[in-house]
C-alpha cells in the first residue's frame, strides 16, 4: 500500500507548495519565471542526453519481432508490416506502433478457472485505456499552444472546434478533459484491481498517473469552476515564449500549481519511464527491417579474421613437400 | 483481401463525405443573417463593480447572472453599495459602447462563449 499512498503524498505535496510559495509568500517570481525555465532546459537537455545515449549504442544485429510472413521468393507475398523488408516498411511498422499501439491491440490475459483450466483471452482494455489517454493527453498539449501564439493558429482553433463538439456549459466543455480523467482512472484501477498488477507496479508507475491527473484536475478546476482570469496568463506565457524575464502579473494561486506539476513532470521526464516517448522511435525489435537472410550483418568490433589458403601453405612448404614426395599442385 | 479492399473504400469514401461535409457546412455558417431589432439599451450611468474587479470576474458575474434569471427569474443585481441593475448583457453594453469592447481582448486570449449564439454581438449592433 505503502508504494501507493507515497506518490500521492509527493503529488499533494508538490501541488500545495507553490499554492502556499504564491499565496502566502509572494513567490510568483520563482513559480512564474525561474522554475518554468529550468524545468525547460532540464526537459529539452535531458530528452537529447538519453536519446543519443542510446543512438549512440550499437546495434550490429537484426533483431526484429515479427509474425507474418517474411519476404522471400517473388511469388510467396509477404507481410510489410508484421514482418518489414525495407526501411520505409519498418518505418510505417513503428508509427503505427506509436499512433496505434498495435503490439498492445494483442494483449491477452491468461486465467485459471474454477474447473483448474487455464484459459487465454483477448484482453484489449489496456489498448483502449492507454490509446484514450495518449490520445487525448496529445490533443490537450496541442490545444494549450492557443497560449504560446500571439495569433492562435488554424490548428488550434479546429482542435478546440472538434473538442468542444457538444458545446455544452460555459466556457465550452472540452470531451478530451473527460476522457483524460476517465482514462487514468482506469490505468490506476487496473493496477490496484489486480493481484499480480499490484506486486509488478511500482512507485514509478504510480507518480506520474497521479502526476498528471492533479495537472488535469488543476488544470478543470481553472477552467470550469474557479473560471481564472486568462489575460494575465496568456500574457505571461507569451513572456516566457519569448524568453522573457519580467516579472508575472496577478494571477490566481491555482495557475502556478498548474504550471508547478507542469515543470515537475518536464523535470521528471527524462529521467523516468516517461521516456518511452522517445525510446519506442529506437526499440530494436520494432524498427529494425527484417532482412538477415538477404544481407550479411557482421558484427563490427568482431576481431579481423586472417584466412591462410592453401596456395600460401603449398608456397610456403613446396621444397619440403617436393622432399617427401607429397604431391603439390603448383610445380 | 477483396473484403480488405472494400474496406479501404469504405473508410475513403467515409473521410470524404466526412470532409465535404465539413467544408459545405462551414460556407453555409456564413450567409448573412436577417438583421434583427436593436437590443434596448439599459439606462444606467455606473458600473456594477470597479474595473479591476470586472475584468478578473466578469466571467464568474456573468455566469451567475445568467443562472439567476433563466432559472430563479431573479433580473435585479444588487451591488455591494445597494444601487440596483438589470441583469442584462445590456446593462454593460449600453455605456461600453465600443463595438470592440469584448473582442479585443477575447480574441488575444482566445477564448470564444458561445454568448452570441442567443444574443446579439455588438459587432452587428454598433
């Protein structure tokens, strides 16, 4: 319970800090400007860090995953993307991977029933859950660029179009809040329903779904409840975008939570599981082609191998061999 | 393979109904409308509340306003110094008269309530 409880501590924590720093001690200097610019800079050089400390590893080898047919000869077809030929195949494998979460689409849940069967079975929840959280979580970062521009882009206007297709309440209830929140809901209850879930997950799972269902929630508190002024915020994020160090204006406590647990997650991305963003783009079984058969892959710090043939050998022992009356090929 | 085929038909053909849909219904959201009578200005000479305040609030003011009438019938604000107002978009309207008045800073901070789908916009009144 104890590996539970401890990140929504942390998470209660970290929301309450810049709510008393801002309300109580004047500090929307340091939750406004100083902290969201480090919080940057960590994300922006800790992301090139790990990506190219893994670019940088060698991959001598072919090992993709597949299950489809291989290409072979011209008349057997092959599957392009199950079992990729060629660069641009693996390619396409991989985004739809990132897009689609394919692998996850074949997620199957072994079961002991009663009768001491153990039975397999389609299990696409996790598909379902982790599809409508990364989706929606997208759709949401893409909607917040209306801060970032001066102008807000066409983009931005058809996403807050599309999203708020209901049009209900006032301001505009966005569907993707609502999915959001329903989905890490479901992401937490899988791992706490389950007895194997909950030995497997650990705090690191944990942190950052609680992590960013505080941001969400802070984040439809401001929009829905509490109805924040948004003036001095869009002034403030334009500030920031143009790398700007003036101080805030007066805006309400529950925005620098917001942008708190914002910065937080920058900071703890690059060092966590979140980056799985990145990482899924260099997974070896994903986006490798599947083409040992037609290319030799010959591991590169492999020693340089001296073949010795048989015409140096008879060069070198001809005399000898003349004097033994073996026989020699070249006189 | 034949059922696959059909299927990527079905979703092209799907995408751009989808899509001509999208642009046909779009041209018809701007033909003119009928230009309606004008909103009866409230007489009143002084603001509800002090600037700052209303520009931080008017959104929570307006909001309760709105509750308060279509569901209470209630149309009197009561200001904290006890004068009294309508409770119409009006009310505000009529001194800042300013067709731009609500625009310029909406459309900086993009934000869009869907005020003048029922009311009038002041930008086809003034």
């Amino acid at each position: 319970m104890k590996k539970v409880v401890m990140p929504l501590v942390m998470v209660a924590i970290l929301a309450l800090l810049p709510f008393l720093g801002v309300q109580y001690a004047g500090l929307s200097y340091l939750f406004g400007v100083i902290i969201p610019y480090t919080a940057t800079v960590v994300l922006l050089a800790g992301f090139v860090f790990r990506m190219v400390d893994w670019l940088r590893r060698p991959v001598p080898f072919r090992i993709p995953t597949t299950c489809g047919q291989e290409k072979s000869l011209e008349w057997i077809r092959y599957d392009r993307l199950e079992s990729p030929h060629r660069f641009w195949e693996a390619a396409a494998r991989v985004l739809f991977e990132v897009f689609f979460f394919r692998s996850l689409f074949r997620n199957t849940k072994a079961e002991l029933h009663k009768d001491s069967n153990l039975v397999y079975g389609s299990h696409k929840w996790l598909w379902l859950g982790g599809l409508a959280f990364h989706w929606s979580l997208l759709i949401i970062v893409l909607r917040h660029s209306r801060f970032f521009f001066p102008m807000v882009p066409g983009f931005t206007d058809f996403l807050e179009h599309a999203d708020g297709f209901f049009d209900i309440t006032l301001p505009t209830f966005y569907s993707t809040d609502a999915v959001v929140l329903a989905a890490i809901t479901f992401l937490v209850f899988r791992r706490l329903n389950d007895a194997k879930m909950r030995l497997l997950s650990l705090q690191t799972d944990y942190f950052p779904l609680f992590l960013i269902a505080a941001i969400v929630v802070v984040g439809v508190l401001m929009r829905y409840v509490v109805r924040l002024n948004i003036m001095p915020v869009k002034d403030q994020m334009l500030r920031l975008v143009n790398f700007s160090f003036d101080a805030p204006g007066e805006i309400g406590a529950l925005f620098y939570v917001h942008l708190f647990l914002v910065s937080v997650l920058a900071i703890y991305f690059p060092f966590s599981k979140l980056m799985h963003a990145g990482a899924i783009f260099l997974s070896p079984t994903r986006n490798l082609p599947n083409d040992s058969r037609e290319k030799r892959h010959i591991n590169p710090w492999n020693a340089a191998i001296k073949f010795r043939t048989y015409s140096e050998y008879e060069d070198d022992y001809r005399e000898k061999m003349k004097k033994a009356k073996l026989p020699i090929e070249k006189q | 393979m034949k059922s696959r085929k059909l299927l990527w038909l079905v979703t092209f053909a799907a995408i751009s109904l989808f899509a001509a849909f999208y642009l046909f219904s779009n041209g018809e959201a701007e033909t003119p409308q009928k230009p309606l009578a004008r909103v009866s200005v409230v007489d009143s000479t002084k603001c509800i509340a002090p600037k700052e305040f209303m520009r931080a609030n008017h959104m929570q003011v307006l909001h309760g306003w709105e509750r308060s009438v279509v569901r209470d019938g209630d149309r009197v604000h009561i200001a904290s110094n006890g004068s009294r107002f309508q409770k119409s978009l009006g009310t505000c309207l009529g001194c800042h008269n300013n067709r731009l008045f609500c625009f310029s800073c909406h459309s900086y901070a993009n934000v869009k309530p869907k005020c003048w789908n029922c009311h009038l916009s002041p930008m086809e009144t003034q």
